[in-house]
C-alpha cells in the first residue's frame, strides 16, 4: 500500500491515514527535542495484512531520520520493522 498518505499530527502526537476502516495511526511522545518514543501502531480491521503499518511506520522514521531525531520503538511492531531495515537502525540509541 503505497498510495497511502501518512499526515503528522503534531499537537497530538500522531502519525495518521485514512484507510478502509478509519484511520491508520502511530502514536509516540517527545523525549526531549532530538527523541521520539514509537509508542502504539494501530490498523483498522478491514486494513491488516496491506502493509499499511509498514508505510506508515517508515514514513515516521523518515521524518525522524530528516530530522537527525532518535528513537524508542516501544512499539513491538515499530521493533520489527526497524530490525528488519538497516535503514533505521542507527536511529535507535544502543
């Protein structure tokens, strides 16, 4: 799914989409001006097994990456695609 468009929601600290079902959406909090905690991923039922997660989770660490941000993925699914994609590995403080 890569026609998907992943908006930020800053104020409420949110990644989001509109897919089938709702909305598509990757919460996190600030910890601190250079570090962002991934905190929850949620798809919509009718949306699973699209990639939309995927899309949405690497359209956030783009945004971290342009950003020089690091991140937490406290997310278990946010894990899973940063241990999949040495892309964003570096992102993640050892």
């Amino acid at each position: 799914m890569h026609n998907l468009n992943v908006q930020h929601d800053i104020n409420n600290k949110l990644f989001f989409a509109k897919v089938k079902g709702g909305m598509a959406q990757l919460a996190y909090e600030r910890l601190g001006e250079k570090h962002l905690d991934f905190k929850e991923t949620h798809v919509p039922e009718p949306s699973r097994g699209m990639g939309v997660a995927r899309h949405l989770i690497e359209s956030a660490l783009a945004y971290a990456k342009a950003r020089d941000i690091m991140v937490k993925p406290s997310c278990p699914v946010v894990q899973n695609v940063i241990r999949k994609s040495e892309e964003y590995q570096h992102l993640v403080e050892k």
